[in-house]
C-alpha cells in the first residue's frame, strides 16, 4: 500500500476510550486538553492532584478563567494556549511558564508544554497541555545538572557499574586514573581493569547491591593491569546504591563508583607514622642499654627493638684484628674478616650472642657485608632466589638484605645485617638510614666493650 492510499483514522471504539482514560489517569504529569474554542475536554488525576479540581470541576467550563487562572491573565493565557494551532513545525509545540490557581485560591507556578491536536484530515481540532510544578521540574532539571557536572567536571573519578558488575557510564578523570579511554571501558569485567584489589572491589560492590550504601568511605590498595611497574595506587572510595523510583520498592539499577587517589597522601602518612614509631623504639632501646652493665647485652638490646616492624632476621658481625689474617697470604691479610658475634637463631626470636664468638663467617667476595665494609656505606639487596640466600649464607627464605656499616671513632667495627622475608618488601632508602641510625648506637655500645 502506497502512503497516498492510507486509510482514515477509523473512531475510537469503548476498548480504547477505557484505555485512553487509563492512560491519562496514570500519567506522571498533568494534563488537560481544549477544543478548538478553548472547552475543556479532559483533566487527568495528576492536574487534580496539582490544582485541587476535580475532572468533573474541569470538564466542560469554556478555558480556565476565574476559575484555574485569574481573570486578568485569562485571555493573554487562552491566546497563547490556543495559538499553537495555527503555528507551524516547531511552532506547533510550545513550552510556557504560567501561574495557575488551585482550588483553594493558592497560586502555582507550573511549566506546560502545549501542542496542536490535528484532525484526520490535518485540520487542527484542539489543543492539549501537559505540565507539572515549576519547582518539581526544576528538582530533575538540577539532578540532571549534577549527573553531567559528575561525569563531566569532577575532580573524583564517577563510574557507573551496572548489576553485572561491569562498567556503564565512565567520567574522565576516571577513565585517567584507569589509564585507558572511556568508551574502551564500557562493558569490560573490572579483572580486566584490576590486578590487586578487584577482589575487595567486587566485594564491596556485591556488598552495595544487597545491603545498600556503606556509611562511610574507605581505601582500596590496587595495581592496574598491564601496568610494566606493578606500582600500587591507594584509592578513597565510595558508594552509592542506585535504585529506579518507578517500582512499589527500589530496584537496583547499578552502583555509582566513585574514586579518588590518595596515594601520595597515604604514603606520607605511613612514612609519619613509620618515623615515630622507630623514634619511640630507639627511645626506649636507648633507656634500656642505659641499665646494662654488658656492652654486648645493651648493643642486642638495641637489635632486639629495631626489628620490632622492621626485619625478620639480623645478624652482628665484627671486624677481626689484622693481626688474626694469615700471615701466608698478603692479599687475603688485607681483605675485611667477620667473625659472628651475635644473631637471631633459626625462627624469629631475641637477638643472642653466639656461642661460637670468634668464628669467621664465610662470606665470599662481593658479599653485601663486605661491600658495606669496603664503602663505609649501607649495601641492599632485593628480590633474592632462595639458591642466592643460601650463596649468601642467610637464612632459608630471605629474599632481601640490607648491611649497615659499624663506626666509631673514625674506625670500622663491623657490620649489621638485616634480613626479610616474602611477606615483607625490599628495604629502600629510608631503611637504609634508619639502619645506619641503630648501627651507630650499636657500635658505640660496643666501643665500651672494647675498651674493657
């Protein structure tokens, strides 16, 4: 059938007038309808509830005068109501604010879209009206506002993940702190975003979808996959349980994500919070070597609260007397030699003298212990093979080793070891000088030993 044979609209039957009152009826806005000489043919429930007049006060007054608008403003009011149908395209659907009267003489200021209603043949026959209280209007508008600024000016990163825990609506500082785009996010499981923290992730957002919004914000540790340097981003979190309003009881549409990183904030924190707590542990190290009549007792004192939160393991080496080298060999005479003096034992446990004292470790060239020796310097050692821990005669399972030199005086008197495990990381360079810190006292208690 060619557009020109289309047939006439045929009259509404009592079906559709049933379903046409339902319609209007459960409509979210209000709505009202004129002939083509300004009669009112239809109020829905929601201009009732709006105005306070009831369908059978609306229905058939000739307009809305001294009765839903003021006698003043009446006509101005009917003519541009009516007016939209003799405009043309755009004209033809017209957006106005108006006041309105209710029934109990208040006024209401409403925003109305108002279009034409054609006949069959185009001819147009009426007009209806759909509005809605300004203030109403003005709440979505700015909720809607809010939404765009979110995901357009934000300086937290906004994600909306949908029920099946995927990415729907990406903000940009989101898609910078993932380090991708954001239409390349959308749809994506977040394992393929998150190496460390999707689990927690997941969780929590599991956690939103069933038991609501969290009270209050948190921080999640994560690595980005793909990310060559495994570097961990701390980031504050939030949550919010998104439900659609249309349904008798929320139903959870998705989970509003939203995120911001705090690394560098944390990092400075836990740093702070490291310096004190090792401040307080010399303090109280220092007080107690106070009470040793031993030198050898206070200097294990000393390592017995520095490895509190610091190593696993560590060992006391001193420099022999030159004079104990063999005399055969003159370049072995000039070489550095460690004789064990103290030490942790096998498992973790209080720092002990040995009870072999005087007997050299076997350290072979290039040993961290001698490196410190030769450069008067810290010496660190990362990411160890348990072959290599065994090379370098520590205990099994070190994976890192920090050597901090003895002096005092201007004179070496050995060397601190201090060793960790896998479940600790490499010693960096603030470790290092807390090092050298608790090897000075230890090598002034140890003066007085000598001095004996």
């Amino acid at each position: 059938m060619q557009p020109s044979d289309a047939q006439p609209a045929q009259p509404l039957t009592g079906v559709d007038e049933r379903l046409l009152a339902a319609l209007l009826a459960s409509m979210d806005a209000a709505l009202c309808a004129f002939d083509a000489d300004g009669v009112v043919t239809h109020w829905n429930a929601e201009a009732a509830r709006v105005l306070g007049w009831s369908p059978d006060d609306a229905i058939g007054r000739p307009g809305l005068a001294g009765w839903a608008v003021r006698s003043a403003d009446a006509e101005d009011l009917m003519g541009r109501l009516l007016g939209v149908m003799t405009g043309q395209g755009r004209q033809e659907r017209q957006v106005n604010e108006f006041p309105l009267l209710t029934k109990d003489g208040h006024r209401v200021l409403v925003r109305a879209q108002t279009a034409a209603v054609h006949a069959p043949d185009g001819r147009p026959v009426g007009v209806y009206c759909a509005f809605s209280e300004v203030h109403a209007q003005i709440d979505l508008e700015r909720s809607i506002a809010l939404s765009d600024a979110l995901f357009q000016e934000a300086s937290w990163g906004v994600v909306l993940i949908d029920a099946d825990l995927r990415p729907a609506v990406v903000n940009d500082h989101a898609a910078r702190l993932l380090r991708t785009g954001r239409e390349s996010l959308l749809g994506r499981p977040l394992g393929e975003l998150l190496d460390q923290g999707v689990d927690e992730l997941e969780n929590a957002l599991h956690h939103v979808l069933s038991e609501g919004t969290p009270p209050a914000p948190l921080d999640l540790w994560v690595t980005l996959r793909g990310d060559a340097e495994r570097r961990r981003r701390c980031w504050r979190v939030g949550f919010v349980r998104l439900g659609s309003p249309l349904g008798e009881e929320p139903v959870p549409l998705g989970v509003g994500w939203l995120f911001q990183d705090v690394t560098d904030d944390r990092k400075a924190s836990g740093e702070a919070s490291r310096l004190r707590f090792r401040t307080t542990q010399l303090r109280r190290a220092a007080a107690a070597a106070a009470e040793c009549e031993d030198p050898m007792e206070a200097a294990t004192g000393y390592l017995d609260y520095a490895l509190a939160g610091f190593a696993d393991h560590v060992l006391l080496d001193l420099l022999a007397p030159r004079d104990t080298a063999p005399d055969d060999d003159a370049e072995t005479a000039a070489a550095p030699r460690l004789v064990r003096a103290a030490g942790t034992p096998g498992g973790p446990g209080p720092c002990l003298p040995v009870a072999s004292a005087g007997i050299p470790a076997r350290y072979e060239d290039g040993h961290p212990a001698l490196q410190a020796v030769s450069r008067t310097g810290p010496v660190r050692a990362a990411d160890l093979s348990p072959r290599r821990a065994e090379e370098l005669r520590w205990p099994d399972g070190t994976v890192a080793g920090l050597c901090a030199v003895l002096r005092n005086r201007g004179r070496t008197v050995g060397v601190l070891t201090f060793l960790r495990g896998a479940g600790r990381p490499p010693f960096d360079r603030e470790d290092a000088a807390y090092a050298q810190d608790v090897a000075a006292r230890v090598a002034s208690a140890l003066d007085l030993r000598a001095g004996e």
